[in-house]
C-alpha cells in the first residue's frame, strides 16, 4: 500500500549520526582522571537505545503496519542522544592524555582535520547561574575571531558529587568529517547530585542538524532534547524531537512540521522497556500530558492524516468518502500503535497490553512523565559562554 510505503520512508538516515562515536574501550584511561570528571553520561537500556534495533512482532495479517514500523524511528532518536552524550565521554578520555591537574593553556594540532586547537582550563567559572569549579574550552585557532569564537568545546564541571554541563560545536572540532554541519551544536548536562527520585540525570540537547537532500529530507531531524534519569536499575526518558518537513500527505501543504514526543522507562537488567509516543505539530504550543500524547497518540494522528489522506485521494475523482468510516477501516492496520508500546532488547513486542506482569512498575513510571513544549524544542537554540 501507498500509504506503508509512506511510512515506511520516515526510517531515514538521520543528520545527527554525523556525530561518530569513538573507540571508547580504546580510549577509556587507565590512570588516575586528575580534575577532570571520571563520568559523564547515564546509559540507557538496549531496550530503548540499539542501533541494531528490529521488531520482534510477526504480523499474521499483511495489511498490519509493524510494530518496527511504527516505532524503530523512537529507537533511532533515542540513539542520537546517547550518540551526543557518548562524544563528551571519548573527548573527556581523550583529554586525559594532557594529564590536566591545574590551570593550563596549550596548542595542540589535530589529528582529525590536522587544525591547530587551542585547550584552556581555568578555576571557578560562573555558567548558567551556577558556580563551578573548572571550566575547559577548546578552540580552532584560525577561526577565534568568528562569532562563535571558534569554540569547538566548553565544558563545565565540579568534582564532588561529579555534575557538570558540556557544550559542543563538531564543526569546530573536526572541519573534516563535519564540514556540512556548520551550525549543528549539543549540549549535555549530567548530574550525580541527583533530583527528585533520580539517582543521577542528563539532559542532552541537539540543535541546528543539517537537513538531508533527497528521498529522506521530508523527514529529516533538526533539534532534539531529552531528559534521562536513573533510579536503581530503572532508567526514564522523556522529550522531543522536530521534523520541520515531516508529511504524511504530500498534497497537502498545511500539515507539514511534527515532532516526536516520547515518555519510556526501561529496565537495565531485564532489558525491558515501556513506550508512549504522540506526534503534534512543530508549531503546537501544548505541554499538558494529555494534549501531547493523547490527543497526539501516534495513533490518533497516523489515523487522522492517513483518513485526511484517503479521502482527498477519492475527492480527485468526484467520490466523497465518510471520514468516520474511513478511520474505522484503518483501525485493525494501526493495531500495533495502540499505546503504550512494550519493547525488550530486539525491540518491539507489541502494543496495548503487557507481554507479562515485569513490565508492571515501568508502566507506572511513564505514567508521570511529560515531554517537553513541541513548540519549545522547534525553536530550540544552544550557546557558547
């Protein structure tokens, strides 16, 4: 069918994964880390976060849109945020080599872009209200006069308990691998001070992602935030992601501009997970739970733009469809984005009703959970100090 294939193409290859991981095992240090914080970053379960992700779901009917289908793209969003929060991790490690136990300023010449990089420490800085204890800035030497000074990184952090806040521009770092991504930047705060129920926290920001050309660029990813958050061995996350192009029916040059909106909590060491989704517009100024994903249920919404699509498809020809009826007929294709989504570590289970009872306190856990203003995250900015 049309419109599978229409939804099918929304699994693109997305702009952010131009953030490469590095070898960590290959950099993690051995030694003592000085000053600069031994951690940086909340995993999350594979359950949620795989790059190897595939639905266990096996449809008997060939008019059912898979589980994979519906939620493979949350996997992969959830994934450039750990991806975001994985490159401050390698370059703290990678810093290590300087063996940084006081105020420095040294030059040194990549090995990435082979540019010459300018690395600064200095004590008790003052960022974003908060006082802290180191604050280390790596420039591109030829590019300090820009107006963004060059700054390929910041990060900003005290030691006991370890918490920090890391700013980071790729373009600056590597003008190599990065070079059509002038204006892509993340930022990741981690804390191990905690708050609320958390344990530990992150929250990982990108923004300015560089739009895909060709068949993807309807659906390609510009800003993304989310919040992750540790208690025992369960790990929440909740936020948003915008899509400026995203269209379920090209014909209609209105309904362009949604944003995934996502609660999940996941459990480490059963690999289990529990999922919602809703998908409102780039342009909705909402933050109540309900307007965002319920109102928005993915469901709600694939139902009402693939309704909209059909009808107007029929209208072409003179025939008038009842909206009602067509939405009913779509019912039993969209069984699988009944919410919540169960999911384990190869991906999708199925949706609606829990596999078993162990998914009982993650399905508690979402159930407080809110994502951020659609609204907010499509105007989403990031700035050096």
């Amino acid at each position: 069918m049309k419109t599978r294939n229409l939804f099918l193409g929304m699994s693109f290859a997305v702009a952010a994964l131009f953030f490469t991981s590095c070898e960590m095992d290959r950099l993690r240090p051995e030694g003592e880390f000085g000053i600069l914080p031994e951690r940086f970053k909340v995993d999350i379960p594979n359950s949620l976060s795989n790059s190897n992700f595939k639905s266990t779901f096996k449809s008997t009917a060939n008019d059912t849109i898979s589980g994979n289908a519906i939620y493979g793209h949350l996997n992969t969003f959830i994934a450039v945020g750990e991806v975001a929060a994985d490159i401050v991790v390698a370059t703290i490690w990678a810093i290590h080599f300087y063996n940084i136990e006081d105020v420095l300023y040294l030059s040194f010449t990549s090995d990435d872009d082979n540019r010459v990089k300018n690395l600064e420490v200095v004590k008790n800085v003052e960022f974003r209200d908060r006082e802290w204890e180191y604050q280390l800035t790596i420039t591109d030497a030829e590019s300090e006069g820009n107006e963004d000074g060059g700054i390929g990184m910041q990060v900003f952090w005290s030691k006991n308990p370890i918490e920090g806040i890391a700013l980071y521009k790729p373009y600056n770092l590597d003008r190599n691998k990065n070079k059509n991504a002038e204006k892509a930047m993340a930022s990741i705060e981690y804390s191990e001070k905690g708050t609320g129920d958390y344990e530990t926290y992150m929250i990982v920001e990108v923004a300015g992602l560089p739009l895909p050309d060709g068949i993807f660029e309807p659906f390609g990813m510009e800003t993304l935030k989310m919040f992750v958050g540790k208690k025992g061995e369960n790990i929440d996350v909740y936020g948003n992601s915008n899509h400026p192009n995203m269209q379920f029916n090209p014909n209609d040059n209105e309904a362009v501009g949604f944003g995934w909106a996502f609660v999940a909590s996941g459990n480490d060491s059963k690999d289990i997970a529990v999922a919602e989704v809703g998908l409102p517009r780039s342009s909705a100024d909402i933050t109540d739970r309900e307007e965002i994903l319920v109102d928005n249920s993915i469901k709600n919404v694939i139902t009402r733009e693939l309704t909209n699509y059909v009808v107007s498809q029929y209208a072409k020809f003179g025939l008038t469809l009842n909206p009602e009826e067509v939405a009913a007929l779509l019912t039993p294709y969209l069984k699988n984005a009944d919410a919540p989504g169960y999911f384990n570590n190869h991906g999708f289970i199925q949706g609606g009703v829990a596999p078993n009872s162990e998914y009982s306190e993650l399905e508690s856990n979402i159930e407080s959970l809110v994502p951020y203003n659609p609204y907010t995250i499509t105007n989403l900015g990031i700035e050096f100090k």
